[in-house]
C-alpha cells in the first residue's frame, strides 16, 4: 500500500459540481499501480494524524505541486516564487517526519524531493531557468546518476526525464546525498543512507513511461511490510 500525498483545490469541476476537492493528477496513482503497488491518496490533514496515517502504508509518496514557502527554509521571499501553500506544507512535512521516523519506504517527486530537503534543513534555489518547456508544459532534459547511490542502483546510465519546475535543491539537508544531476550541475535526485529507503527526484516520473523509480519503493515497501 503506497500512500501519495494529494492537494486541496478550489473551484475544481465536474459534472453539474464546482466545489473544493482533493486532487492528484492521475499519473501518480497510475504509476504506482505499473509498478505493482496498491495507490492511497492522502489529502490534507491535521498534522497530528500524519503518524497514523503513515503506520498503515508501506510506502508513501510526496507528490509534486507548489513551491515551499520560503520561510521554512529560513528564506525571504523571492519576486518569481508561486503563492504559498501552508496547510499542503505542514500535512507533507509532517508525513515526511513520521515516514522517517518509522523508517518507511518514501519517494519525494519535483516538490517532494525539495521538502524533503527543507525537512532535514537543507534550503532551495527560488528560482532557475531551463528545467520547464513553457508554463503548462512538461520539457525534458538528460539525468546522470552518481555510481554506488541507490538511485544508480535502481537507474544505472544516463535516463531522459520529464522535468517541469523552476525551484532546485541548494544546499543538501543534513544527512542527505545528490545521487544525480543534471547537466547545468542541477542536483536531480538526492537520498538518505542512513535510512532504509529514502529517495527524492527533481523530475516527474508520472509523466513518462519508465518504471525504474517506482518499482524500487515498491520492492523496498514489500520487503518492508
């Protein structure tokens, strides 16, 4: 069972119905289930109850989405930098401390990847040119893996990624490793040694077809159900 952290959205449509709902775009869950696990999605919640939540999955992923508010990292905010998202922030970082408390598999995707920076005191760029096609479309671009990282275990050679983002990891959380870049010397994935299976990507493996990234949480969560 693979938790993935889901969003708060007003004026979503369908039907005769315009309300507020929790949304996830469907190529998260369906990239869990390719990969062979069962998708949970975890909207918004009291950060109290992230614990609990966590205790029932056997993995979790943090899905991509807004910008981190830049006071999380100590930082002023940047003209370029999107709008916060406050309740989104404290439900994630609260889930990404459990799942590491609790030692459970976890994936970080775009925004995911930074929070998990942010969450063990790392810091972001606010903003970087050449990692998005044009606003609303996904670009792509070659990732190179750090040989002896899990990811390089999982990812072996040089993969193109689908990328959409402006944001960028800056300086490593503690304990964190870059397991691979892109070629302007972007940090693309990061990971946790010390713990069982902890990894981030900069890039959206939801948006392509390569199973690798995945399927890894997936055997890491079965081998530790």
């Amino acid at each position: 069972m693979i938790g993935v952290s889901t969003y708060l959205e007003a004026g979503a449509r369908w039907g005769v119905w315009e309300l507020e709902a929790a949304l996830l775009p469907v190529g998260y869950p369906r990239l869990v289930q390719r990969a062979g696990g069962l998708a949970a999605m975890l909207p918004p919640d009291d950060p109290q109850y992230a614990a609990a939540a966590v205790a029932r999955l056997d993995g979790l992923v943090i899905a991509g989405g807004p910008d981190v508010e830049p006071v999380r990292y100590g930082a002023e905010r940047e003209p370029r930098t999107g709008p916060p998202a406050p309740e989104r922030d404290e439900w994630e970082l609260a889930l990404i401390d459990a799942a590491l408390g609790a030692g459970v598999p976890l994936l970080g995707i775009c925004r995911g990847m930074q929070l998990l920076n942010v969450a063990l005191g790392g810091t972001l760029v606010q903003h970087i040119d050449g990692h998005a096609e044009r606003v609303g479309v996904f670009g792509g671009h070659d990732v190179k893996p750090v040989p002896g990282t899990r990811y390089a275990e999982a990812v072996p050679e040089a993969a193109y990624v689908p990328a959409y983002h402006h944001q960028a990891v800056d300086r490593l959380g503690a304990g964190l490793t870059a397991s691979a870049y892109a070629a302007d010397g972007t940090v693309e994935a990061v990971e946790l040694p010390s713990a069982p299976w902890v990894l981030g990507v900069q890039w959206h493996p939801e948006m392509g077809g390569d199973l690798r990234v995945m399927r890894a949480l997936v055997r890491a969560a079965a081998r530790a159900a």
